[in-house]
C-alpha cells in the first residue's frame, strides 16, 4: 500500500476535548476511526477513548498483515465496542452508559470499507467533488429525507445534535456499513466531527483537502470550520488518507508512506487521546484520570475474555 496520511483534533471553544481519533496500519491494511463523545465532560470522552481504543486493539490483534474480512471485522469491532462501553458502565454503577458516535474506515486490497453511527461522517472525494458521504443517523437528515427541511437550514434547526444512533446509551446501535467501495489514485477519504463538517458545508471542505498537501489542507480546514463557528466551536477532529497507486509511475510524495517493506507482524499505530479534562468544568484530578485510562483498559481486557 502507499499513501499519504494526516490526523488532528483540537478543542475548539469547548472546555475539553471529547473527541478520540486513529490510524493504524499493517503491511496490507489500514484502519481509520473518529469517535465524538455525547454529552457531559467525562462520560461522553470516555465512551469515546474506549470505543476508539478497542476497535484499534482488535485491528492490531487480527490485521496479520490483513484482515480475512474487512466488513466482517468492522461490524464485530462496532458490537464489541458498544458493549464495552456498557460493561463499563456497570462497573461504574453509571445510571446510564455513556454515548459516542463512531466512524471507521478499513482500506485493504485497493478498496475502502466504512461503518458509522451517528453524525460523524466519512466523505470520498474524488477528482475535486465529493463521490460519496456517509448518512448521519440523525433528527435533521430523515427531515431532509422525507422533503420536510432544506439540507442548507439543517445546521441551525433546533434538532440537529438530536440523533438516534451512537455506540453506548440504552439501546442498541443502529450501525451503517458501506459497500466494498474501490479507490483509485489521488483519492481522498475524510473522516471527521460534526464540529468540523458542520459549520463549512461540502464545498469548503473539498476546496482545503484538495488544493493542498494534507498536512497544509487539514489544518486549514480546521481553521475555517473553528473561525465560522465562532464563540461556539464545537470539538474538531478529522482524519484524512490519500490514496496512491503503487503502479502508478509518478513520483512519490515526500510524505507519502509505503509498506511494502513492513515486516508481517508490524504495526504503525498513532492514537489522539487527549487527555481527560483539567480545567475548570473538571471533578477529576490526575490521579483519577489516570485511573479511569487504566480502568478502560482492563474493561477492554475483560470483555474480550468473555467473547
């Protein structure tokens, strides 16, 4: 595989970062995620940093150097993280387990697989124009669907952080699967928040990953979406991966990575935990956040003893 990959997360205007992001590849595999926590200070960002820690363990731990099934591993990664989530809510006594909505990219074999819950999206883009986007699982869009709101107007309808799909909660997640979906050379798969898609439209968002590297657009985009947002910046995250032809003859891009050489068993893994809140809307002090990482891990361990 080659290609070209650039990852980050910011705060925006909030008190603390509940969004969690990753990539991690093998020699024939790639996986992708953003996890935006629901709701609260600390039980949407853990929700969030379990489930986006869990799915990149099972990829490390199957992904050797592929994965027999990629739309197989992404519905079982999905389940297992959704039930993690509420093992850990009981062991928490939690009145209820927390929420994070979740989306996650697989690309092996020259192809891309994504499943979602929720509103954060993936987007295909290709040859300057979106190709494809994932649907998010909320009020707004089957608003938009059934012809009762304007795609334009979504963003400042009341409803619009209302949805009824996300990984934890009460219920069972209603989790979207793409088609196997082959890429071609220079294409562009972005994966991100609401806080970033939601205040710079389609448009913008394809002019900044496409009239520059990644790690030029990325940053750019992030800047505009945090700018239109203003004093209500939501979180921002976003993932993005250009996709190159190893057959193609140009030549390669000094960031462009190759793995040809990896050995079988070799993983590049970059996980964004931010850490938990410090600041003011915070009740933990460090102590307790780094109990609570070291909790989420042994939720991880224990569950995958009882599968």
């Amino acid at each position: 595989m080659r290609f070209t990959i650039y990852q980050e997360s910011r705060t925006g205007q909030r008190a603390s970062n509940q969004d969690r992001i990753a990539h991690c590849y093998s020699r024939e595999a790639l996986l992708m995620l953003v996890a935006d926590g629901m709701g609260g200070h600390l039980h949407g960002e853990l929700a969030a940093h379990l489930a986006a820690q869990y799915i990149a363990q099972a990829f490390q731990r199957e992904a050797r150097p592929r994965l027999p099934d990629p739309g197989l591993f992404l519905s079982r990664a999905l389940a297992g993280a959704h039930h993690a989530i509420l093992d850990d809510a009981l062991d928490r006594l939690l009145p209820e387990a927390p929420r994070t909505t979740l989306v996650a990219c697989v690309v092996q074999d020259g192809a891309a697989y994504w499943a979602h819950a929720g509103d954060s999206r993936l987007y295909l883009l290709r040859g300057g124009h979106v190709v494809t986007r994932s649907r998010d699982h909320s009020r707004t869009q089957l608003m938009i669907d059934q012809g009762l709101l304007q795609p334009e107007d979504a963003h400042n309808h009341p409803g619009r952080n209302r949805l009824y799909s996300c990984l934890g909660g009460n219920h069972a997640p209603q989790v979207e699967h793409s088609p196997r979906t082959p890429l071609r050379d220079g294409d562009i798969l972005a994966l991100c928040s609401d806080g970033v898609w939601g205040p710079v439209g389609d448009d913008s968002l394809v002019t900044h990953l496409t009239a520059t590297p990644l790690s030029q657009g990325v940053p750019r985009l992030l800047d505009d979406a945090e700018r239109r947002a203003g004093p209500n910046a939501d979180n921002l995250s976003m993932v993005a991966m250009c996709w190159h032809d190893e057959d193609n003859p140009g030549p390669a891009s000094a960031e462009s990575i190759s793995t040809r050489t990896m050995a079988i068993d070799d993983f590049t893994t970059r996980l964004d935990m931010t850490s938990m809140s410090k600041g003011p809307a915070s009740d933990l002090n460090e102590d307790e956040i780094e109990r609570a990482i070291r909790e989420i891990n042994e939720t991880i361990r224990k569950f995958d003893q009882k599968r």
